[in-house]
C-alpha cells in the first residue's frame, strides 16, 4: 500500500454490541488504523444521542458516525436504526470522508441505505455478509408454518442487495457456498474474519483437574447453549466441572431456570458481557472450549479459543467443522446430541496430560492460518479493486484441512517459538494500553481541573459584576 487509505465501513451493529459481525468489524477497522488508514463506521446509537464522535475500539481511536436508533422490543440487544431519511444522512456523511470504498456489513438496514448513497455519488462498495436468515426469523413475530417462507424472501432480498456489490465476501468457503446456493450471488469470496493471536496467548497448560468448560457469545436459541447444559448435567461422575458462560440474551433467564431444573445452578456462572482486557484470561482458565450453536459463519470466539490453546467442541453444523478438527484439536457431535455432547466432553476431562498437550498445541496451530494482518491486507486491496479473482486466507489452502494426528517435533518447535514471540508481544503491547490508559485518565484530570479553574473565574467574574450593577 503506497498511501493511507480512507474507508467507511457501515454496520447495523457494532461495539458495544458483542456478535461475530460487530466484533469482526471492530478487529477490521482497529488493524486499518493500525496500518495507518483512517477508518469512519456508520452505526446505530446505543442510546439515544447520533452525530460524530471519535471511539475507541480495539485498542485504537476511530471516528463513528451514530445514527439514531430504538431497540428491537422482541430482542435484548439488537437495535433499529431509523429510516427515515437515513440516505440522506449517509450521503453527506460519504460526501464529507471521500472515500476510497464503503464497506457493508450487511444487507438489512445501514448497508442497504449506505449502498444507495454510495451508488448515487461513485463510490466503490464492498460487503460482507455475516447475516443467516435462520437467526433472524425468531424475533419477526411472525407464526412458525410461515418461517420457511420468511427465510427464502430474505435470502432473494439478499440476493438483490449483494448482486450490485464490487465485491463480495463471507468468512469461510462453506459460508460462501451457502451464500451462492441461496442468494443467487456469484464470486462470493472467501475470507476469514481474522484474529491477532498474539493477544490470547499464554504459557498456560491445559487442565482438568478442576475443570470448566467455556461459552461465549449471545444466549439466543440458535446458539444451543441449553445442549451443553444438558450434557454437562449428564456428567455426574465429574462433579467438579462448572460452566461459565460469557454474553448476554433473550434466552439468559430462561437457561438460568433450566440450570436449577438440572440441579447444576451451583456450577454455572452467567458472566454477561465483560471487557476486552479481562476475554485473555477467562478464556486461559478454561479447560474447553463449547460452541453448540447451528447457525455459525465463522465464530471467532471458537478462534479465540484456540488462540489461548484450548481444545475445542462444536457442533458438526455450517462453518464450526472448518474451526473443530475432530479428532485434532477437539471433537464435534451431532448438532443438538446431548449424549454425544456429554460424550465428547468427558473425552476430554478423562484424557492424560500428553493428549491435552496435544489437542492445545493443535488448536495453535491452526490458528496461525488466521492471522488479521492477511485479512486487513487482503481488504486493502479490494478497498483498490485489486486481486479480486484470487485473495484468500492461509485456511482455504488444501493442507490446513489435512488430519494432523501429532505434530512434528520440527513444526512444535516453530509453535513453541512462536508462542514465545507472541507472549513478549502481549506483554508489550498490554503495558502499551496501560500507559495510554494512565495518560487518558491524566488528561481527563487535567481537563477537569482547567473546567474547575474556568468555572471559579466565571462566579468572580460575575460577582463583580453583580457588585458594578449594584453601585
């Protein structure tokens, strides 16, 4: 890249909202800045102001243009942004930036009027669909017999909105197939979300002797979290196993009341949402790694998980089987098999240090295939319209797909180094967002005390006044 670009990525949810499409354009837009761009997200408000502001997300400061918003009634944390002369606010926002390209990252609402505005003044447009029809059509309110209906008209407006893209792009190969097959949209390609590895590492080995088994993600009904509390209530020969499950949802109170049905309230802890600092270390103390969900496009959560080295279990449904090598660094089960679930699960409470050693240093391994400094590099490129017809990440390479068994000691030794690498990189780079938080907060007393000082000559300054008039 010869020069910084400028970009705007247009979300219907981001940060603080915790998904897979808000997290993925969080990491996207905070390796941009880190590569010297200068990165606008058009985004719905998480309360009830809009307007500009500069945010900082992922480490980095980026300015959001929050467009004003409601929550969805049917939904705990989704929000509905307004449409009414959403175009217009998005084409003066585009006329201000220039950019080099849009960026959607769905087809609902920002990126449909964000693509109309795009259109109207010449600007390139990228999307990337993180959106299944399948997620959304619980919360329509709309009766059960019509769902099937409901998700072929989604999937054709899809179709519709992607078809006038420059480019467009979704996390992993089965995701692009499924995007092709249902929306009619051809050249999909494919691109993994990313993760800075460095981030979740740790010299920490893989325990069970007092073990947990890890959630993170939205507690909504297709993520199937009840399956894992079911199996781990099945368990009973590890009575030590607790759950903590990482998020929040629809269906938390509901999962609670199903955890005291189990007899296991005891050992599962419902975290809800918690910072990025403290995701390294929830995810380091934990023995698994669980994702029973359906309806997954990636998940980076699960890569994430094997970041920190963790084995993981997912279930053998859309994008998880490209993330859980069975047998490699975890196992699958059939989705919604909560025997098989509890089977899996004891494999892996019952395996010996050698085996753990084994599956931890796997899910290490695979992971490199993921690296975000590919991804931002590719995105760059098609931000240019440049290398369309062949970017790809290092996991759609024939050999990542290729059974491991135990790694080579030439392969374990890289690993090891690279571990090492990454750990000295963590450690810098936390004492880098410490120092900037120090000084964040010295400038905030800083800007206090000149208020404080400026309010107190104000009250002078008018008492003398008052004193003047009353002479």
């Amino acid at each position: 890249m010869t020069k910084p670009l400028r970009v705007v990525l247009a979300c219907d949810t981001f940060a603080p909202d915790i998904n897979g499409a808000a997290r993925f354009a969080e990491r996207l837009a905070g390796g941009l800045v880190r590569n010297g761009n200068e990165v606008h997200i058009i985004a719905p408000a998480f309360d009830s102001s809009e307007g500009p502001r500069i945010e900082e997300h992922d480490g980095v400061n980026m300015i959001v243009h929050r467009l004003r918003s409601h929550r969805v009634p049917q939904h705990k944390t989704l929000r509905w942004p307004e449409p009414w002369g959403m175009t217009r606010k998005i084409g003066r926002i585009l006329d201000d930036v220039d950019p080099v390209a849009l960026h959607i990252q769905s087809h609902l609402m920002v990126g449909r009027f964000a693509n109309i505005a795009a259109k109207r003044l010449g600007v390139r447009v990228l999307a990337t669909n993180h959106i299944m029809p399948e997620n959304l059509i619980r919360y329509s309110l709309l009766p059960k017999f019509m769902h099937n209906w409901a998700m072929k008209v989604v999937w054709a407006d899809a179709g519709r909105i992607l078809r006038k893209m420059d480019a467009v792009t979704t996390p992993t190969k089965r995701a692009a197939e499924l995007l092709e097959k249902a929306a009619g949209v051809s050249g999909v390609l494919a691109i993994s979300c990313g993760i800075d590895a460095s981030r979740f590492a740790n010299d920490s080995p893989v325990q069970n002797a007092e073990p947990v088994a890890l959630f993170l993600g939205r507690l909504d009904d297709e993520k199937r979290v009840d399956v894992l509390l079911k199996a781990v209530a099945k368990l009973t020969q590890h009575p030590k196993l607790r759950v903590e499950l990482v998020g929040d949802g629809g269906e938390r109170e509901r999962l609670k009341k199903l955890a005291i049905s189990l007899g296991i309230a005891d050992r599962v802890r419902f975290l809800g949402h918690v910072k990025d600092e403290e995701l390294p270390g929830i995810y380091e103390r934990s023995t698994v790694f669980v994702m029973p969900s359906i309806a997954e496009l990636q998940s980076i959560a699960t890569m994430e998980a094997m970041a920190s080295g963790r084995p993981v279990i997912g279930a053998d449904a859309m994008a998880l089987p490209h993330l859980v090598h069975d047998g490699d660094n975890g196992y699958l089960f059939p989705p919604g098999d909560v025997d098989a679930l509890a089977e899996r699960l004891n494999r892996i409470l019952t395996a010996d240090r050698t085996e753990l050693n084994r599956l931890s240093e796997n899910s290490l391994h695979l992971i490199q295939a993921h690296d975000i400094t590919r991804t931002v590099k590719i995105f760059e490129d098609l931000y240019l319209g440049i290398g369309e017809t062949t970017p790809t990440t290092d996991d759609n390479k024939p050999s990542y797909m290729a059974p491991i068994g135990r790694l080579s000691e030439s392969v374990r030794s890289k690993l090891v180094e690279w571990r090492a690498d990454a750990l000295a990189l963590r450690g810098r780079a936390e004492a880098f967002r410490q120092e900037a938080r120090e000084r964040l907060v010295e400038m905030r007393q800083e800007v206090r005390g000149q208020l404080t000082d400026l309010r107190s000559e104000i009250q002078r300054q008018a008492k003398k006044l008052r004193r003047r008039t009353e002479d």
